[in-house]
C-alpha cells in the first residue's frame, strides 16, 4: 500500500483544502507541518530541493504534487 505524506502549513489555506480532499477521497496520509516540525522541515527540504511551496504531496518517498489547484503558500524551509 502506498504511503502518503502531506507537508504542508496550519496558516495555508491550500493545506487545509488538500487535506480535505485527501480525507473525502478516504486516502490514508501522515500530515507534517514544516513551520512547527523541524524534523519535517528537514525532509521536507531534501525531497524538494529548492522548492519553497506547500502543500507538498509525497508518495512512497517521491514528490507527486505540489500546491493545490496551481495555488501554494511559500514558506521558509531555512529557519531552525
């Protein structure tokens, strides 16, 4: 079974919007939040090298979407 993986922000609207639709769709997912988990952060920052945008969708490791409908909140992966 695939595992699912949501990075995303509790301020980003988008990250609540995939989240609900992961949950209507009856996906089972792990939901991080890069701006309170740093651990996350980190991860977050080696699967997307460069990319500053969530929600980040993962599946089994690799990067399947990013942003929701063409819409992402930037947020900065470099603080601690």
């Amino acid at each position: 079974m695939a595992t699912l993986e949501l990075y995303g922000s509790a301020s980003c609207p988008y990250t609540r919007e995939m989240r609900e639709w992961l949950e209507f769709q009856r996906r089972g997912f792990v939901e991080y939040d890069v701006q309170r988990d740093t651990a996350a952060r980190a991860r977050l920052r080696q699967l997307a090298g460069s990319q500053r945008t969530v929600p980040v969708l993962v599946e089994n490791g690799k990067v399947i979407q990013v942003g929701w409908q063409g819409r992402g909140c930037a947020v900065n992966l470099d603080c601690p």
